[in-house]
C-alpha cells in the first residue's frame, strides 16, 4: 500500500497485537480497521486505549503506521 503524497510504500497490515504499545505512551497516528460503523479509521493509541482523531473509541484488530513528517525528509 502506498499513500498519493509518498514515495515510500507503507507496508503490511499488522495485527493489533505487534503494535509496540506502552502504557502510558502515545502510538500513532495510524490507519486502523476496523474502525467505527466496521470502516477504516486513523487514530491512535492514547497509552491506555485506541480511539479514532474525534476521540471516539475504537477495537481495531489491525493497524498500519503512517508516515510522520519527519520521514518525507
């Protein structure tokens, strides 16, 4: 899979369960599915749970990080 605005492809979906999640720490964002209404979504892990970018709690069993900014370069 590859984004319209990169060059690099993102790779695979990964199960929920890889994600390297800490308690705590911020994960994300990321493109997830399912997502609310069984669609994708982006979100991200708070540290304690997965919500979509309008704060509304998500249970994905599938993620793929997206690219930050700091990765275009």
């Amino acid at each position: 899979m590859q984004l319209a605005n990169t060059r690099k492809p993102l790779g695979p979906l990964l199960p929920i369960s890889e994600a390297p999640l800490k308690a705590g720490e911020v994960f994300g964002p990321c493109l997830l599915t399912p997502g609310r209404n069984r669609l994708w979504t982006i979100g991200e892990w708070d540290g304690t749970n997965w919500h979509d970018l309008d704060n509304g709690p998500v249970d994905p069993t599938h993620y793929l990080p997206l690219p930050s900014d700091d990765e275009d370069e």
